[in-house]
C-alpha cells in the first residue's frame, strides 16, 4: 500500500509539474500588443508622376498606409521585386509595382521623398511599435521583403522574402556600430512584433514608408 501510495504522490506531483510548465509556456507567448487605431485618413498624390496614396494620422504623424513607388529611373538605388522568370530572361516586369512598391537604397529613398514628407526616424519607428498602430488593418503592412546585389548564387536574383518579411528604413544613424549602418525594422508575416535592426545603406534595397507631422 506504501508504494502505491508514494506512485500516486509521484503522480500527482507529475501532473502539476507539467500543468505549471504548460502555463508558463501560454504566458510567454502572450506578447499581444494593443492597437492604436488611426484619428483620421486622407489620400495624398505624388504631383511628379500622379501616384495617388492613403495615409492615416497615428499620435501626431501622417504615415504613408501604401508603400512608396515613385520611380527614381537609377536601378542602382531603386528597383522593383522582380519575379524570378522575368530576372532569368532579363526583362524589367513591374508587375509588383502596385502591391509592393519600389525597393530603395537609404540614399534613393532620400532622393525620393516628395516635398512636405520625410523618412521615418527610428523614434517615430519606436513611437509606433509602442502604439501598436503598425498592427492596425489601415496601416497596411506589405511583405515587400527586400533586395541586394550582394549574392554568391550568380543564378538568383538577389530579392529575398517577398509575401513574408516587410523591411523598411528609418533615417537614423547606427552610432553603436563601426562603419555606416543605419536602423531599420523588420517584420514577419505572422508574428506581432517587430525587430530593430540596422544596415549598411547601399547594399540593401528595402520599402519605404513615409511620415509629416500632421497638417493643422
């Protein structure tokens, strides 16, 4: 009888142990984060080539709901995700133009920015993880994925995560690094949060959300 008894007690200190650690693992995958939803909408039109955009105001800030398209004509700052069957047979497809936008350099989305706008700080990026407002429906998030013609595969054709990863810059220096990084943010499709990170500015072309402060 002793020994079953001792079974049970196992059994029993078994069964909370593993209930104690089914809880902690559901507490530590409850990252939800609140959405700020947007104050107000508008539409804004690029009066260089006519592209038309939305917007929301979120604490402040106009923000670009769309990701910017204008074509700056340098394909060393500024491209579109290109299908691989249009890469291999060398044609410029801008089939993705409408969707996912242009990917830029820092310096061609600098060149970029139409006047009245800016890139986004990484404050402005912090502001708005905070906020939650990156998660609302009206913001818009666009899984461009980003470019760069730093490959060691001569048959690919340097774009990378379309549909599963969105990648935009900030305007903001990396001081922490050696060398010239500047910070950007990255997000997975189906994961709430978004990740800091910084990158050289000419090797990567990334998407381009743009922000003013608000029109009075």
């Amino acid at each position: 009888m002793k020994n079953e008894e001792m079974k049970k007690n196992r059994n029993r200190l078994l069964l909370f142990v593993v209930s104690s650690l089914l809880m902690l693992v559901a507490c530590s995958k409850d990252d939800t984060v609140s959405v700020t939803e947007p104050t107000a909408t508008g539409m804004f039109t690029d009066v260089r080539d006519g592209n038309v955009y939305s917007f929301v105001t979120i604490d402040g800030l106009d923000w670009l709901v769309e990701n910017f398209r204008f074509d700056l004509g340098d394909r060393d700052k500024c491209c579109v995700y290109q299908n691989e069957d249009d890469f291999k047979l060398q044609i410029y497809s801008t089939e993705n133009l409408p969707k996912f936008g242009m990917l830029y350099t820092l310096s061609g989305a600098q060149e970029a920015v139409p006047e009245g706008w800016r890139l986004p700080t990484d404050a402005d990026w912090t502001a708005l993880e905070q906020n939650g407002g990156y998660l609302s429906a009206a913001f818009g998030l666009v899984y461009g994925g980003y470019f760069t013609k730093n490959t060691v595969n001569a048959a690919a054709n340097g774009s990378r995560f379309k549909g599963a990863w969105a990648y935009f810059w900030s305007s903001t220096k990396d001081e922490g690094k050696n060398g010239i990084f500047y910070f950007a943010r990255k997000k997975f499709y189906n994961e709430q949060t978004m990740e800091r990170l910084s990158m050289e500015p000419e090797a990567y072309f990334l998407s381009l959300r743009l922000v003013r402060e608000k029109l009075k």
